[in-house]
C-alpha cells in the first residue's frame, strides 16, 4: 500500500466518521418539528424503493416486463403478501419473494 492510497483511506475515514460525529455530538440540541418528523417517516421506503426498483424493473438493463423477469415476478408477489399480512409485513415479504422466486426459477429453467 502506498503513501497516496493510506492518505485518501484517512481522509475517508475522517470525513465519513467526522460527519456522523458531529451528527451525534449535536443531536440531543436540534429540535425537529412536527411536519419535518412526520415528513421523515417516508425517508427509509423512499430509499429502499430506490434501491429495488431498477434492480427488479432492469435486471439485465433495459426495462424486462414480462413473465420472464423473475425479479418483477417475485417482487409482485412479496408486495402482494406484504399488503395482506400487514401484521407481519417484513417476513411474509421476504419469504413469499425468496419463495415465488426459487419456484419460479426452479420450474422455468
């Protein structure tokens, strides 16, 4: 490892671990409103939707639907359950999706 490459791993480091340090120091002063604290209850499924949807729209990439794109397929289904079995949303998504996906590809190739 060289000079240049250790110099940018710390500055890296400082920056990444400087921010959330600050972020923390100063956390217990910042008062949030009540329109921003409602607003940010959107911030996490914004950004999974992000995540997941050009993976599971564009698997090879360009836009796949149709009955052969296993993501979309698999992803529709973990939808559908996560909707009916709100109570336990996070797992009746994840194992219909992982599921569907598994049988789906399993019988189609």
């Amino acid at each position: 490892m060289s000079g240049t490459e250790l110099t940018i791993i710390l500055g890296m480091t400082l920056v990444t671990f400087g921010i959330r340090g600050l972020i923390l120091l100063f956390s217990g002063r910042i008062e949030i409103s009540g329109a921003w604290e409602s607003a940010l209850v959107y911030v996490p499924p914004a950004v999974l939707s992000a995540i997941i949807a050009p993976s599971v729209l564009m698997p090879r990439g360009s836009l796949d639907v149709s009955f052969g794109n296993f993501y979309l397929i698999s992803g529709c289904a973990a939808l559908i359950a996560g909707i009916i079995f709100h109570r336990y949303a996070l797992w009746a998504a994840i194992v219909t999706g992982l599921a569907v996906f598994g049988l789906y590809r399993f019988f189609l190739l």
